[in-house]
C-alpha cells in the first residue's frame, strides 16, 4: 500500500495533503497508536507499513473531520481512504516507529 506519486497528486488534487498538513499532529498521534498495537501483537517481529495500514485505516474510515471533507467535496471512492492512510503512513514512518 505504498505512497505512489500518482497517488500523491490525486490527494493532492482532491485537497487532502492539505488536510493531513493541517492534522499532522493528530495523524501522527494516530498512526503511533496503530503502530503501537500491531508492534505488540507482533510479538517482536518487524512492524512494517503495510502491517499497520489496516489498523490505521479502521481510525482513517471513522475520522469525522476527514469524512467531512470527503463529503463536501463527493470523493466518495474508496481509494481516497486508502491513498490517505497510505500518505499518513509515509509522512509519520520516521517518527512512529523509532526505536523500533
């Protein structure tokens, strides 16, 4: 579920780099907290991004403020939750899973 560059410019086009730059904090909070509960699942083994997506998509699907502007700008495809778990995932790897 890699971060493709025709992913990048479609969430892009549709505002939502946007909004993850304005909800950094939050997102990266989230995405911690997903990685967090795979890791000790995991019992050990190396967490990676596509190991996390699943858990982090579950909160991305619920987020109201997100799904707000899914609404109010009809990006009603799926993909548009997946691209955007996928850009949280990119943009906080570093971050989440330090001392990994």
């Amino acid at each position: 579920m890699a971060l493709t560059l025709p992913k990048l410019q479609r969430l892009e086009r549709a505002g939502l780099v946007k909004h993850f730059t304005d909800n950094e904090a939050m997102w990266t909070a989230q995405a911690k907290d997903a990685y967090d509960y795979i890791k000790k699942g995991f019992s050990g083994e190396k967490v990676r991004p596509d190991d996390v997506h699943a858990a982090l998509l579950s909160i991305v699907d619920v987020d109201k403020p997100l799904r707000k502007h899914l609404d109010a700008n009809r990006l009603s495809q799926r993909y548009y939750l997946l691209d955007f778990t996928s850009l949280v995932l990119d943009r906080t790897w570093d971050a989440i899973s330090k001392g990994a």
